[in-house]
C-alpha cells in the first residue's frame, strides 16, 4: 500500500511540477511539431525539410510530421497554417512563394506576412533552367533562345502554379531573352516535373534538388543557372550571366514560418532548433550535396526581410506583366 501511494504521489508531483511550466503539459509531453508545407512533394523545400526533420525532432525534444498540402498555388497550406493556434506545434518551412503571392492572387485569405510569424530565413536554393532533351536540341543559352525566337509561342513552360516563384523565374527568363514561350501552370513541382520527363511540356525553371537527379542520369538538360555564380552541387553547370544574359539572376531562398502570435519565447525555442538542426554534420552534407546554401537569419531579420521582398517581387511581377488573377 506504502508504495502505490508513493507512486501516486510521486506521479501528482510530476504533472502539477510539469503544469507550472508555460505551454507545457503531460498531454503535450509527446505530441509532435507539424510542419505543413503548401508545396507538392518532390519540390525543393519537401526535400530540404524531410532532410531537417530528424534533426529537427531531435532539437525540440520530439517527433516532426511533415504535410503536404500544396493546391491554389500554395495557398491552401498556408491558409490551413494560418488557422492552427500559435503553440509552437504547428510550422511550416516556405519559399519566397509567399511574398509573391499579394502581388499575383487576388482576395488572398490571409494577410501576409501579418497573419504569420517569421522566425528565421534559413538559407538559398539555386534554381536551372531545365529542359527536355527529346523535345529542345538546344544545349547552352544561345543555341535555346535561337531556338525560341524561331519559332515564337511554340514552346511552353511549366511551374508550380501561376504567380509562384518558378512562374515568376521562366516570365523573367523570356523578358531577359526577348523570346515568347507559353505558361503551363500546375498544382505543386511534383506533377509539373512528372510532365516534363514525358514531354507534355518543354522546359521549366526548377530548384536545383528538386531535379538534379534527372539532370545526372540525362533525362533532363540543364541549361542554365538562374544565379550570379555557379553551385558546389553541379559546378558543371554555367550561369546564364557567363552565357551573356547579365541581367538575368533569381534565386530561391526558404524560411521557417509559424501562425500570427506566437510567442517570443515559443520563436526563440523554434530558432534555436533550426539553428542547432541545420547545423548537425548530415543535414549540412545534405544541404551541401542539394546545392543549398544555409545563412540563418534573426527573428528580426526575417520579419524585415518578408515585408522588403514583398516590395522587390512586386516590382518584378509588374515588370513581367504577370496580371493578378
């Protein structure tokens, strides 16, 4: 009897110490963080975060679920985060998709960045220009843009839906070439590239990771990269800018989000998470090997950073003419 009480006792002790703590409880002991993600498996920041996800479980003291919920561009996961209350338990890791979106979505459902927490811009992606082998000869920019003004609107191009990042990359591509191309919009990277290998469309601007596998077994052929130097990943590859269109340069970058009010102390303990995962030995060869470069941000920086790239894009979304729907 003795020792069912003490255990008894020892176990109120425990759950009365645990309540005292902010935000923390028995029930919340084992309950693992979501990250939901408005973009289709297979796209470079599915593959940067399942790659994090270990570390990242191991960093907040629990398990990481990862769900897609790409559709409407985007929007939809983003919205779904937006309705989640702000505990800490439920992120996301987003592209700079989202600070386009108020440029190129009309009745958005959601304020951004308003109705999130930026809590850290961890790092860049580089993204290349891509086409089908069977479809495009061409083999290096001069040879494509030749072949695009030959025959004007009779290519077309995919992304992963109108107004995202890739849309806005391959709109930036023909205004730089002075070429024509069609738009193909898709529901998330995944089946954008899945038509791409069989050849319903051409080519298309890609996260590198998202598509350097087919670029080395040579169903795909780079082109082109989209930066202002070559990548670690892929140094085989050659800028556009060395190719001669010097004023063509997009980058990625990828950050960690969570709903509108979290916390300061809920965001430290998310930043210094994806500090300590993204610093971890295997995530950093993966990240290396992906061709992403990690630079992690403050709190600060990163809320500054959405609101500034929201104006940049916008100005970009104008000047390729890219119309709000």
């Amino acid at each position: 009897m003795k020792t069912s009480i003490t255990r008894r006792s020892a176990l109120a002790a425990l759950a009365s110490a645990a309540m005292t703590v902010p935000g923390l409880s028995l029930a919340q002991a084992d309950r693992p963080v979501k990250f939901i993600l408005p973009n289709a498996t297979g796209s470079g920041v599915d593959a940067i975060t399942r790659a994090a996800a270990p570390a990242l479980g191991k960093a907040l003291g629990t398990s990481v679920v990862v769900e897609n919920q790409s559709g409407a561009s985007g929007v939809i996961g983003l919205q779904a985060l937006a309705k989640n209350p702000p505990d800490g338990y439920t992120l996301s890791v987003v592209s700079n998709n989202v600070v386009i979106f108020p440029s190129v979505i009309k009745n958005l459902p959601f304020d951004m960045p308003g109705d999130f927490t930026p809590i850290a811009v961890v790092g860049s992606t580089p993204m290349v220009l891509v086409v089908n082998p069977q479809k495009v000869a061409a083999v290096n920019s001069k040879d494509f843009i030749a072949a695009l003004k030959a025959k004007p609107d009779g290519y077309n191009f995919g992304s992963g839906g109108t107004g995202t990042i890739l849309h806005l990359a391959g709109e930036m591509f023909l205004d730089e070439a002075g070429a024509k191309a069609r738009h193909i919009p898709y529901k998330g990277v995944g089946p954008m590239v899945t038509d791409l290998l069989g050849g319903q469309i051409d080519f298309a601007v890609l996260a590198l990771p998202s598509v350097a596998q087919h670029i080395k077994s040579g169903v795909l052929r780079a082109i082109g990269m989209c930066a202002d130097k070559r990548t670690q990943a892929m140094p085989e590859i050659p800028t556009f800018i060395e190719q001669g269109l010097t004023g063509y340069n997009m980058e990625a970058w990828f950050a960690v989000i969570g709903p509108k009010g979290m916390s300061s102390a809920q965001v430290k303990k998310v930043h210094d998470a994806v500090t300590a995962a993204f610093s971890d030995a295997t995530v950093k060869e993966t990240m290396a090997k992906q061709g992403n470069t990690i630079s992690i941000s403050s709190t600060e920086q990163a809320q500054k950073a959405f609101r500034t790239e929201m104006a940049r894009y916008a100005a970009l979304v104008k000047k390729a003419g890219i119309e709000p729907q």
